[in-house]
C-alpha cells in the first residue's frame, strides 16, 4: 500500500516532466524543431487535424523546415493553418511542398526565451511539488487511519521527498539543455 503512493506519486511526476519537454520544444531556439509544428491543426474535410497527420516534417537544413503534405490537394489549407498559426514564420510554398525558414535570433530575443523559459520550469517545479504533497498527505492520512507505523510514515516521506528530488533535477536538466540551445548562435 505505502509503495503504491510513490509509485503513483513517480508516474505523476513523470507525465509532469514529459509535459514540459513538449513546451521547451515548443520554444523557437533559431534552428529548426519539427515540434514547432505540434500545435498547428489544419482544417481538413471540416475538422481541426494536426499538422503531423497530414504531413510529413523534414529538415533538409539547419534553419528549415520542409512540410510534404501526403495529399497534395491540401497544400493550400496547411498553408492557410501555418500563416495564420502563432509561429510568426511566413511558409514559401513551391507547388509540392511548403518551407519554413527559421530566422535567427536576435541576443535580447534569446534572453526574453530564456526568460519565458525560466516560467515553464518553474510551472513544472510547482506541479512536482504539489503531487509531493498531495503523496505526502495521503501517507499521513494511511498513518491516522493506523495502516502504517510511524517508522514506515518516515520511511515512506523519505521515499516520496527522494522521487521529488530527482524529478526537480530532471526539471533543471532539460531546462539547462533548452537554455544552452537558445544562447548557442
């Protein structure tokens, strides 16, 4: 029972840091991301799709990417979905497939995704933190209800507060990797 709270409470923690590496991708670091494209959904036979359903994403090149529509009759409504997604990137469209140029970064835009960045982390670091307590209180209340000892109550909290520690520095690990990215020219 007391190893089913840190399990569960280490699976949380998981899905936490494996939400954040999907917005860090999501920061533009001036060279090409297929996971810029995540978020744009085209219009396709009336409804919303994601982009990666209807295209292939290559990059041909540091700066580029290369979107190859698998129905070229749809070239112009993934067009129409890029230009008007929030990625401030004009696509070139050639007929067949469509580019998308990554500009380079100015210094001060690096520092403002830096910034921008330290927010995303710091969101990770207070959901760890709350499924920390949330494992905790559910130990404590296992504890009053007389279906654990105060000796597995401690051992228990030390289990819980050792998870949290090593997904604080998983947190600080990507955020380290996405920060050295962004101030590489």
């Amino acid at each position: 029972m007391a190893n089913e709270i840190t399990t569960t409470a280490k699976e949380r923690m998981d899905q936490s840091l494996a939400s954040l590496q999907r917005e860090l991708g999501q920061i533009r670091a001036g060279r090409a991301n297929a996971s810029l494209l995540d978020r744009v959904q085209v219009e396709y036979y009336g409804a919303p799709t994601p982009l990666n359903q209807l295209a292939s994403v290559t990059i041909p090149e540091a700066r580029v990417l290369q979107v190859t529509p698998f129905d070229k009759t749809i070239l112009n409504d993934i067009e129409r979905a890029l230009y008007e997604s929030d990625l401030g990137i004009t696509p070139a469209n050639d007929g067949s497939v469509i580019r998308l140029v990554i500009p380079m970064l100015t210094e001060e835009r690096r520092k403002e995704l830096v910034k921008d960045m330290g927010k995303v982390i710091e969101g990770a670091k207070v959901a760890i933190r709350n499924i920390r307590r949330d494992a905790m209180d559910a130990a404590k209340k296992q504890e009053k209800n007389k279906e654990i000892t105060e000796d597995d109550l401690k051992d228990l909290e030390d289990q819980i507060q050792k998870v949290t520690d090593n997904a604080v520095k998983e947190a600080d690990r990507l955020a380290a990797e996405k920060e050295k990215e962004l101030l590489d020219i």
